[in-house]
C-alpha cells in the first residue's frame, strides 16, 4: 500500500471526522483531558482514515495503454515519441512548432511533478508513424533551450502492480 498526499477533498472529510473524533472524546472523558491534545489526535486519526480510505477522490483511471489506431484512411498508426533531457524553460508550444516541421503533430504532453507542479524535464509527442519516424530521426540529439534532446519510440508502459 502507499500513502499519497490526500486531495483537498480528503483533507477537509479528515477535519470533519477529526472533529467527530475530538468532540466525542471530550464528551466522553469530558474536563480531564485537554482539548487541544484530544483535536489533535482526531485530527489524526481524521487524516489517516481519509487518506488509507480515499476518502472523498474519484476512482482513478485504468492505466492500460491503448494500441496505435489508424489516424487516416491511409492505414498510417499513430506513435507516441519519448522526449527527454527538455529543458524545464520550454514552452509546450514551441515544442509542438519543432515536431511540426516533420509532420502533423496530434498530441504534445510535457509532464510535471504532482505535488510542486514543477516540469520533470520529459514528454511526449505523439505523431502519424512515417512523420514520427522522421521526426526521430532528425530531432534526437538536437539543441533546444540549450539541451541536447533524446527522442526515440515511446516504450509500453509496464502494467502497473496492485499490492
């Protein structure tokens, strides 16, 4: 099992079972404890059952990769292409204008930290195969932003393991 940062509706279920929990610890041991000894280990108790729990977050989505579909009449797949060592000043949009120049470009995803927001220095592009093979070929090692990019074929991502 692991323990995610909760989201905002996890946290505010927390507060409302912590409140629960503190106030039906004060009235049950009543003026002997202290009150703010027994909020605190609601609070607690609030947090670590919303966040084993979920309480409050959408199911997260299946995370089984879909295979290449054809994207025209012409038989052509769609490929996803791996983009690293991006240099975290890129904009998603001038990205996008470098892998137009070899192709029509469907997707550009450049991906961020979940908790800081913060760009990871990595995405993907995702392009008609003859235009993606192009792309790849002329692209990987390029200077964009004053980095030198690595782009190849995106890899099948391993299914992900329940414990």
């Amino acid at each position: 099992m692991t323990f995610r940062a909760p989201s905002l509706s996890t946290y505010f279920t927390s507060l409302a079972i912590a409140g629960i929990i503190g106030g039906l610890a004060w009235f049950t041991i009543g003026n002997i404890g202290n009150t703010l000894l027994l909020l605190m280990t609601g609070l607690i108790i609030g947090h670590f059952f919303g966040s084993v729990f979920n309480i409050g977050e959408q199911p997260s989505r299946p995370t089984t990769k879909t295979p290449a579909t054809p994207a025209s009449g012409n038989g052509d797949e769609i490929k996803s292409i791996y983009v690293g060592n991006v240099a975290f000043s890129a904009p998603r949009e001038d990205l996008q204008a470098l892998f137009e120049a070899h192709g029509k470009v469907i997707s550009v995803r450049l991906m961020t930290d979940r908790v800081t927001r913060r760009p990871r220095g990595y995405g993907f592009v995702e392009m008609e195969g003859q235009a993606a093979d192009a792309a790849i070929a002329a692209l990987n090692g390029m200077e964009f932003f004053g980095r030198n990019l690595r782009v190849n074929e995106a890899k099948q991502r391993a299914p992900h393991r329940e414990e």
